[in-house]
C-alpha cells in the first residue's frame, strides 16, 4: 500500500517539480523584473535549463523545443516528458525549459517573503511580465547560439499550457507553434462558476469501481457523525493526526475531497493511484471513516508529518497559506480567476465557488479587488474562440478526458491549425508521460499525432525560409542579369 502511496506521489512529484542533479545545463538570465516601466531598473536571476545532447545545431536549422514553467519550485528537467523527448529524437531538437518568475529560484529580491510583501515588487507578477521574460530568453539564447534558422516551438502544462498559448499568440515571429497540455484555458478569467471539474473526478471513481464510489459517497455523512458526537471533533484530530484542533469536520472533508481528486487527475493509463485508495476504502477495516483515516496516515503520517487542513484547495475559494503559495494565489486574484467550485451532484462535499467570497478573501489578503478577464483583455477580444481564431493558429490542445481540467479544456478543432488531442483514456498531462516500452497503444497513437503536426510546424518553416533564401538569391541573379544586358550593350554602343 505504501508503495502505490509512493508511485502516485512520485509521479505527482515528477510532474510538477523535478529536481536538477542530473547532470543538466543551468543557466541563470538576468531578467528586468519590469518590462514596461522603465524608471525601475531592478533585475532578477532567472533559472533555465538546455539540454543540446540531441541537437543537430545551428547549421542545419534543427528545432527548440521550450517548456514553460509553471507554478512549480523546482526546475522542469525536459528530457523527462514524453513528448519533449520523443521530439528531441525525432527532430535532433534542443530541449530548454524555463522558470516562472516568482517561483523556485527565479526569485526577485531572493526571497518570495520580501518580493511578496513589497507591492512594487509583486506587482511584477503578472502574465504579461511572465510572457515577456520568455521571449527575452528564447531571443538571447537565439542569438548566442547562432540559432537563428531553428524554430522554436513552446510547450507547457496546465497554467503553463495558457501562457504557451498566450505566447503564440503574442509572440508569433518567436514561436512557429504551441502545444497546450491539459490546459482548462475557459477557466481563467471568467467569472461563471464551474462545476465540471468535480463532476470528472465523480464520473473517473464510478467508471472505475462503483463501491469504491459508494464509499466514498457516503464517507461524508459518516465523518459528519463522528463529529457531532461528544469530544467527535477530538476524536477526528485523533483519526487524522491533525497539527491543530480542527475548526469543524468540513476542513477534513475538504482535504480528503482534494487528496481524491488529486488521485483521479494524475491517474497513471494502469489505474494503480485509483486502485490502490479503491482497495483501502473498501477494505472497511472497521468504519468507514476509520478507513479513510488509515489512508491519511499511510500518506501523511508515513512522512512524519501531522495533517495540515488549510492548504490551498484545487477547486474551492482559495485560502492563502505561505507566501509560497501566495504567488499563486495573487496570480489567481489579480488576473487568473478560477470559478471552480464543486455543486450538489457528484460524489465531493459541495462547495460552490463564491465570487463574494473570493473578493473579501483577495481584498484581505492583498488589498486588491479580482478583475476579470485580463489574460483576454491581453488579446483584445471577449470571447475565447474568437481570440484564438482570429489572432492565429498553429496551436495544440491535448486533453485527457479522464483528467478533471478536461472540463475547461478546448476539445474541438476550431480551425485548420487550431488543434485538439483527445484521448477518453488520458488522465492530467498523458502526452507528458514517459513509460517508454509500455506506453499502452492508444497513448503513442495520441503522441504521434503531435509529433506529427510538430513536424509540418517545422517543415512549412523551412520550406518558407529556404522560399525567402531563393527570392533573395533571384534578386541578385535578376541585378547581376540587368547589370550585365547594361555593360553588354554599353559596350556594344561605344
Ligand atoms: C537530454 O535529452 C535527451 C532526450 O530526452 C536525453 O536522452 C538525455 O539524457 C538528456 N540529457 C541530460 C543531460 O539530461
Ligand atoms: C547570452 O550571452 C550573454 C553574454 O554572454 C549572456 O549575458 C546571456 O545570459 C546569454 N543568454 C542566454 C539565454 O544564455
Ligand atoms: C482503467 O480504468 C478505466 C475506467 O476507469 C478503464 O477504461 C481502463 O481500461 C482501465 N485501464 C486498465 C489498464 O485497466
Ligand atoms: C510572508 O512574508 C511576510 C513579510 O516578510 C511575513 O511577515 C509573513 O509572516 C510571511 N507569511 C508567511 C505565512 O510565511
Ligand atoms: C458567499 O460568501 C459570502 C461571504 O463569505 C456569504 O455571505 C454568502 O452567503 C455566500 N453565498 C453563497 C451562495 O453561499
Ligand atoms: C482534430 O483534427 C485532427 C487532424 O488534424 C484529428 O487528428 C483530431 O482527432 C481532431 N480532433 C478532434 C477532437 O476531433
């Protein structure tokens, strides 16, 4: 059991934060912590990694595969992705990936608590910025590579997956294409509520073993039991191995509600995460919050570690905890709202998103009042379909449809370039998955689609570049003609 704890966890782990003693190529860009105001001139070290082991190089215009950061402390290695590497073989490309700003190392004022706490500084922090801290790496790492006939094609997950997105729309001379990867880009900046992402986990633990469902289901009116009896919230601390009393039963209910869709979004293509929490529920040692509580303590107290409730949830109005997380959650009032909530119909507690809510916590926390809609704004259009359509193509959206974001994600074809990947079988990130060997056939067949559209981004690049080569080469050919009828009939004149 602990060891299916660990796979999930690694796996969860190897997603989101990746650490860099491998023998990777880190490099440090000084960036302008504002790009445009220009009366503040302080920079920050931005961390981004190269690996160049499979690029063909310069001279023969082999690709740049770039990988955004996310909201991750530690740094993406590429080569770990399934696509990113399969694209490095395929095309000799260079794999680099790049940090966010304000996470891990690429830190203004080397410290989240002092860059947080300074408005001038964690005003800084804004999609723009981010976008633009991108562009001016891929140009100077461009340009000190000599690499200025290799196409450039930018990749990211989730949140990371909207600012590739974002950059090929913005930043069309830069990158020929973007791939999105399970990306819920009608998420953000909206203000209507959403549900779906619960009614997905719901859906993933029925498909999957219908008592398990049940279990779970009913696990809610069992801990609210507990807690109604005499000394019931004493004994849940108990159960649960809390670091602090518990206010009420919902904090458990909310962190348990967060570990199970956590469970159903990184669901491995052999179903062992959801299987394992499956056979732990169902085992009904003696109750069933009994049950769920052994599953805490598998989890948590296998590390030491007391059970913190106040963690940011992935779905609910969110609760600022750290000044690590705070970075997010600036993000999330400042720019990225994201109405994810959880209504009456799915096997979760609900909790439905409350704007009201959201805005008292924000205006708290940080003073500011949510605006709606900027990453939009950015494009100057209202509506999503319409700024991706009009503004450009060239862009993938791969979704999992087992993966809870799926119900923000774009799963239609909306032009010719305009490009969804779905599989009824991948969970969060599956073409970032890198089992080798095993990949099941339905992963590989949705892989190599991309690989495939990657590789016409790539040969229509070369194809108009050489196009560009020839009509400059015809003008010269054109002038040393005329030149040459001229100095023929000069000479024939004189
Ligand atoms: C670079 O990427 C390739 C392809 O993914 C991988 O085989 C190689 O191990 C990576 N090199 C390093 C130093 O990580
Ligand atoms: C490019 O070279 C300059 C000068 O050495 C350096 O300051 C800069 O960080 C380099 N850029 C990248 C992306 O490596
Ligand atoms: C995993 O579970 C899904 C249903 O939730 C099922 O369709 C799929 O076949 C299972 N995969 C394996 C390898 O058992
Ligand atoms: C965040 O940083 C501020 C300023 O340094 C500090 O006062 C505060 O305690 C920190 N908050 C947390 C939760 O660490
Ligand atoms: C939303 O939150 C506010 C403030 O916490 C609360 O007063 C209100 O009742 C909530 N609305 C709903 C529909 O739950
Ligand atoms: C979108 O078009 C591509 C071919 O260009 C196809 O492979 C893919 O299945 C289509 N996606 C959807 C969701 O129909």
């Amino acid at each position: 059991m602990a060891r299916h704890w660990m796979f999930i966890f690694l796996f969860i782990v190897l997603l989101s934060e990746v650490s860099t003693d491998i023998g990777l190529k880190v490099s440090y860009y000084t960036q302008k912590l504002d790009h445009f105001q220009h009366q503040e001139s302080r920079t920050f070290q931005q961390r981004f990694v190269v690996n160049d082991t499979l690029w063909a190089g310069a001279k023969s215009g082999a690709p740049i595969i770039v990988l955004f950061g996310g909201i991750a402390d530690d740094m993406y290695d590429p080569s770990i992705y399934g696509v990113l590497t399969f694209s490095a073989v395929k095309f000799e490309a260079m794999l680099v990936s790049i940090e966010h700003r304000f996470y891990g190392e690429s830190i203004p004022m080397n410290s989240i608590d002092l860059a947080m706490a300074d408005h001038r500084t964690r005003d800084c922090l804004s999609v723009k910025q981010a976008l633009q801290d991108f562009a001016e790496i891929v140009h100077s790492l461009k340009a000190n590579w000599s690499a200025h006939n290799s196409p450039v094609i930018v990749v990211g997950m989730g949140y990371a997956g909207a600012l590739a997105t974002w950059f090929r729309l913005m930043y069309p001379e830069i990158a020929i294409g973007a791939l999105a990867s399970s990306t819920p880009l009608s998420y953000y900046g909206s203000t209507t509520p959403r549900d779906g992402y619960c009614s997905i986990v719901s859906r993933d633990f029925q498909d999957m073993d219908k008592t398990c469902y049940k279990a779970i289901y009913d696990s809610w009116k069992d801990i609210d039991d507990v807690a109604l009896e005499r000394h019931g919230l004493a004994k849940l601390d108990q159960f649960f191995n809390t670091c602090r009393p518990l206010k009420s039963s919902e904090e458990v209910k909310q962190k348990l509600a967060q570990l199970y869709s956590m469970t159903a979004q990184y669901v491995d293509p052999y179903n062992t995460s959801m299987s394992s929490v499956c056979i732990e529920l169902t085992a009904r040692r003696t109750s069933i919050e009994g049950s769920v509580s052994v599953l805490y303590r598998e989890l948590e107290g296998g590390k030491g570690k007391c059970f913190q409730s106040d963690l940011i949830q992935v779905y609910s109005p969110f609760e600022p905890s750290s000044n690590s997380t705070a970075a997010w959650a600036w993000l999330r009032c400042n720019e990225l709202i994201f109405p994810v909530g959880c209504e009456h119909n799915t096997m979760l507690p609900s909790c439905p998103f409350n704007i009201t809510r959201m805005e008292n916590s924000c205006l708290e926390r940080f003073g500011i009042v949510p605006h709606p809609r900027t990453p939009i704004d950015l494009f100057g259009s209202q509506n999503l379909k319409e700024s991706l359509t009009k503004l450009g193509g060239n862009i993938i959206f791969s979704n999992g449809l087992r993966d809870p974001f799926s119900s923000g994600g774009i799963l239609k074809n909306l032009s010719n370039t305009i490009t969804a990947i779905t599989t009824s079988q991948g969970s969060y990130c599956w073409d970032m998955r890198l089992i080798g060997d095993n990949d099941p056939e339905w992963l590989k067949i949705g892989r190599d689609k991309e690989l495939e559209i990657f590789s016409q981004w790539i040969n229509h690049f070369h194809h108009i570049n050489k196009g560009h080569s020839l009509s400059v080469c015809s003008i010269f050919i054109y002038f040393f003609l005329l030149e040459y009828i001229a100095f023929y009939i000069c000479t024939y004149l004189s």
